[in-house]
C-alpha cells in the first residue's frame, strides 16, 4: 500500500490504515484504553524499541488519537493520554479481538471482562441504520458524487 496514495483515498479504511496500520500502533491504543499513559509503561507492556515507540507515540499523537500532557515539571514529563478519537477506537480492537477469539483461539486468551457486570464482552458489529449484524448482508461500495 502507498501510504502517499491511500490518505488521499475516498475509502476510509484505507485512509485510517495509512497511518494506524501496524500492530504496534493498535496495541499502544489497547493499552492506553486499559489506563497506560507513561513512555515506560509502555516499554514495559509490549516489550517495543524505544525509537519504535516514540515513532508510533509521535504519529498517534499527531493524529489526534492521543494527547500529550505534562504530569512533572521537574523534571518535565508527559504522558499520553486518549482523545475521544482515540477512545471511539476501543470498539475496532475489540471486533479485532472477537476476529482473532474465533479464527486465531488456539491456545490461552486473554478475557474482557466488563466491569460493572463481570461477564465477558462477546463483540459483534450492528448497523446502526438497519440493526443487522455487519458480515450477514451484501455490502456496495459507492464512489462518493
């Protein structure tokens, strides 16, 4: 994919993937919606290359998926923190997860659980507009007038 070419694309998977599509990036988001915002928890949480991590810290950031804030002024620090466009990305890695449960279970899985009930999280996709579960109808895809 020519990441030149796909943000200038009209389908927006292909725009979205153009900067957020490597795992690295889908998994700082992962663990900044379980509550990580510090460079070093980050390191430590997904076993990533300092100069990986600030790469993709950097691109998040200029996205508008994250934001950097100060919590030491001496010696100044940041940590990052979600944006709503970076919290309304939870439901993606969690349809990403349900994929991965059904085709790549093999093996011990992590659960997700919710918090107030303590029953496990079972993602599906709903079209808002007809209520019917994404994958069980034919799509079209329009170029845009």
């Amino acid at each position: 994919m020519n990441p030149e070419k796909s943000t200038d694309s009209t389908c927006p998977i292909a725009r979205t993937l153009s900067f957020l599509g490597d795992a690295w990036s889908m998994l700082i988001l992962r663990d900044a919606n379980s509550g990580l915002t510090r460079f070093d928890q980050f390191k430590k949480s997904l076993g990533i290359a300092p100069t990986m991590l600030t790469k993709r810290l950097a691109t998040l950031t200029e996205e508008k998926l994250l934001e950097k804030r100060l919590y030491s002024e001496r010696p100044p620090r940041e940590e990052y923190v979600l944006t709503q466009a970076g919290r309304d990305f939870l439901p993606v890695l969690f349809m990403i997860g349900a994929w991965g449960r059904k085709h790549r279970g093999e093996g011990k899985l992590l659960r997700f659980v919710d918090a107030e009930k303590g029953t496990d999280i079972d993602a599906i996709a709903i079209d808002a507009n007809t209520g019917a579960e994404i994958g069980t109808r034919a799509i079209n895809m329009l170029e845009p007038e």
